[in-house]
C-alpha cells in the first residue's frame, strides 16, 4: 500500500512547529520528498547485495530478504509491446526503467513466446557475421541502448507482442494544494496529489529524511541532526 503524502506532509509540519523550526512550503516539501523516496528506493539494492552476503533465516516475520523483496515487488512491471521498423530492425521504446529483466517474444498464434537473449551493440556485427551465433527467427536477439529495444534478424515480422519484464523508477510524489482566497492558506488537494510508492514500513524513514533536507535548507544544524540521529537508528533497527 502507497504511502499517503498528505499524512507525510502533516507528520512534518507537526515536528517542524513543535521544534519551532519554519514552514516547509508544499513547493520545497515537493522537491525534497521526491529526492528522499529516490533514496530509499536506491537504498533496497544496496541491502540486496548486503543480505546476498549474509546467512539468511526462514521464520516467518523474520525473513529479511522477503521483506526486501516486498518492497522490489512494488516496481515491478510487465509490459506488452509491439515491434515497429526503425533503421531496417525491429524495435520498440521502453520508458521508465530503471532495470531491465526479461525480454519474451510473442511470436503469436500457437507459437510459444520465448526468451529473448541480450547481447551488447559492439557484439552485433560479430554476432551476425558467425553461422553458428547469427540470430534466427526462432533465436533472436535484442540490444538495449537509450530506452530503445532493437531486435535482430532484420527479418522478424513488424507488429510482433514483445512482453517486458522490468523494474520501474518511484514516480515523484506530489502534495497537490489550492490556495484559500481569503486567508491564502494552503488547502490539501487529494485529486492533484500524488502518494509515495515505497513500501508503508519506511514512512518513519521517509520523515525523517525530508525533516533532514528541511533542517539543510531552513540552514537549521538541529533539525539537521536531529533527523540524522532518528535515520541512522532506524537503519541500525533495521539491521539486527
């Protein structure tokens, strides 16, 4: 379940008023939560590759690496695609991904699709140039470059179903407002808002990063430390 960015936004506010520490504006809290849940979101590879070094434990609530994977499950993606002719090859545009999986061909009909093999742009001429590697109809292979998939022999059928496997990045949060005419408050809007995608249980991490940028830019070293001794707290928590 997403995270509610107006419950994050209120969360904020209450701590920045009890420590008598400025006003965020909906414009500065946009900016820096959007950089606060890309963090995070970068952070669950780093645990992956932490945790892929560890011995891991099969309790049930204790499974870390299930956790883990709980938060990844959030951005994974399948796409259906279909092939259009660019530069002589079969290709189709990718968008918003952060990190590509598998590529199965839907050649269609009571054809079975299959996977299709990755190879490099330098490797292309090699490739084709050798009878026993040179792609096939029934083997074909695709690069990736600049969110573009290239699919190779040149002889595939345009209008094929490519389905994609992919990770996604987070979409930036947004704390949609309109603004009272009388008092010129700021009015929550939930149709122009935008929720955080990241997994429930970093909320109190995710606070506490925007309470840190806050405290950076209010110039506010306690704010400041304050939220980087709860972060790292909770990162230590987090890793027992």
């Amino acid at each position: 379940m997403a995270i509610n960015i107006n419950s994050v936004y209120k969360a904020v506010l209450v701590v920045l008023q009890q420590e008598k520490r400025g006003v965020l504006t909906p414009v500065e809290f946009n900016k820096i939560a959007a950089q606060s849940q890309q963090e995070i979101y970068t952070s669950y590879f780093d645990e992956l590759n932490q945790l892929l070094r560890m011995p891991q434990t099969s309790l049930a609530y204790a499974d870390r690496m299930a956790l883990l994977d709980e938060k990844i499950q959030i951005f994974k993606r399948v796409e259906t695609k279909t092939t259009a002719a660019v530069g002589g090859f079969p290709t189709t545009t990718l968008s918003n991904v952060n990190e590509l999986g598998s590529v199965i061909y839907l050649a269609g009909g009571t054809t079975p699709g299959r996977e299709v093999q990755r190879i490099q742009k330098q490797d292309v001429y090699t490739v084709n140039e050798s009878p026993l590697t040179a792609p096939t109809a029934f083997y074909p292979v695709y690069t990736y470059e600049n969110n573009v998939l290239t699919f190779y022999p040149s002889t595939l059928p345009l209008g094929a179903n490519i389905s994609v496997n992919y990770l996604a990045f987070p979409v930036d949060p947004v704390w949609g407002f309109e603004i009272e005419p009388n008092l010129g408050n700021y009015i929550y809007n939930a149709q122009n808002s935008v929720n955080f995608e990241i997994h429930q249980s970093d909320q109190p991490l995710l606070v506490d990063k925007i309470l840190g940028y806050a405290g950076v830019m209010t110039k506010d070293q306690l704010a400041l430390s304050l939220a980087t001794g709860k972060e790292q707290q909770i990162n230590v928590d987090n890793q027992k």
